[in-house]
C-alpha cells in the first residue's frame, strides 16, 4: 500500500467476506461483520498501574451479533442481527432494528414502539439458512477482542469491537466503539449488572474525595 503525507484522506484496500460468511449472505451484500462488547474488570481499579496490570483474564467478552448485510447496502448498517453464542460461535435466531433509524415525523408515528423477538432464520433476501450455522475459530475472536481491549484502552469499562472475517486477511479488527450498544445480542444479566453496580460505585466512590 502506497502512502503519501499531508493529504485529507486515507485510502485503504478493500475487503470481501470470506467464503464462510459470503454464504450466509445475498451475492450482493456489504462487508458483514461481528459486534462483539467487551467488559474491562481494570476499568474498576483506582490507578492506572493497577490496571495496566491485568491478564487477558480481566477482560470479558459478554456479547456477540453478527449482522448480516441487505442485499444492495453499502455497509452493514442495513441487516438482520443474529444473536452469536460467544463460547461456540453457534449462531441462533436474528432480529432487526430498521424502525430505530426512522427520521420523519410521518415514518416516526407508524413505526412500532417495541422490537420483535428473535424470529428470523433465514436472510430474508436470499434464503440462505443463517441460523444454526456456526462462525468459525469464536475462541480466538474472543481473544482478539479481550487483547485489544487489554492493551489500547484498559481504563474503559465498556467497548464494542466490530471484527470482519475477510477473503484478503482472515479477521480483521476494524474499529473500536465507545459508545456501544448489544445490537440486541443475548447477554448475561447478572455478570453485566453487577459490572455496572461495581462500576458505578467506584465512581461515586471517586466522586465523594474530590
């Protein structure tokens, strides 16, 4: 890749879905990635040395999604969200949030107030079976996530990673989200609730000695 200085854009190669997600999808889908949210045990810690400290073991995967591209959309943006079981990488039932995203006062008053639950199976432009299928090497997608979170920002409680699994380079780690939501991925109540309550408390805590 060339490179030249001073200039307002960055230009990158681009990438494909590898042959294992591409069948999951349209012919014409865009590059179709996972959401995973990554919890950092180091974000609970007073001083940064203490966090810096910490093992990969300190760093949670609690969720996983992958969205499945719309045939003819430029990102992934447009899809169909399946739930991922985050120690398998079994992929269950989608579901998708079009109707968030809305902009009118018209388009707003007939969107429906709630999402539906996970019922999709199938892409619903194609028919390919998406459900039950399983994404490949989870265990070591899981350890990227909790690697990049250890070691670019450990002092953030909460981090959504998008990873694309490519033609060109195998799984890339495109960016890093901090203002992250699950994109309806099943998680653990309990671990993420009790996350918050530490989180919340040693902030308060901080708080209180300023």
């Amino acid at each position: 890749m060339h490179q030249a200085h001073g200039g307002d854009w960055i230009l990158q190669p681009a990438l494909s879905n590898a042959p294992s997600i591409a069948k999951l999808l349209p012919p014409v889908a865009p590059l179709s990635t996972l959401r995973l949210v990554t919890a950092s045990r180091a974000s609970l810690h007073q001083r940064p040395a203490e966090a810096s400290s910490l093992d990969e073991g300190g760093f949670e995967v609690l969720s996983a999604c992958f969205r499945a591209g719309r045939a003819g959309a430029s990102t992934d943006h447009s899809c169909v969200m399946f739930d991922v079981d985050v120690a398998t990488g079994d992929i269950r039932r989608g579901t998708t949030s079009a109707h968030w995203y809305q902009l009118g006062l018209a388009r707003a008053r007939r969107c429906p107030l709630f999402s539906e639950g996970h019922t999709v199976e199938v892409h619903p432009d194609c028919g390919a079976p998406v459900c039950g299928e399983v994404i490949p090497d989870m265990a070591s997608i899981a350890s990227l996530v909790r690697e990049a979170h250890r070691k670019l920002m450990p002092g953030v409680p909460l981090v959504g990673w998008d990873v694309a699994i490519t033609a060109e380079a195998g799984v890339c780690l495109l960016e890093a989200n901090l203002s992250c939501n699950f994109f309806r991925a099943s998680f653990d109540e309990r671990v993420y609730f009790a996350f918050a309550e530490a989180l919340l408390g040693r902030l308060e805590g901080k708080a209180g000695r300023c």
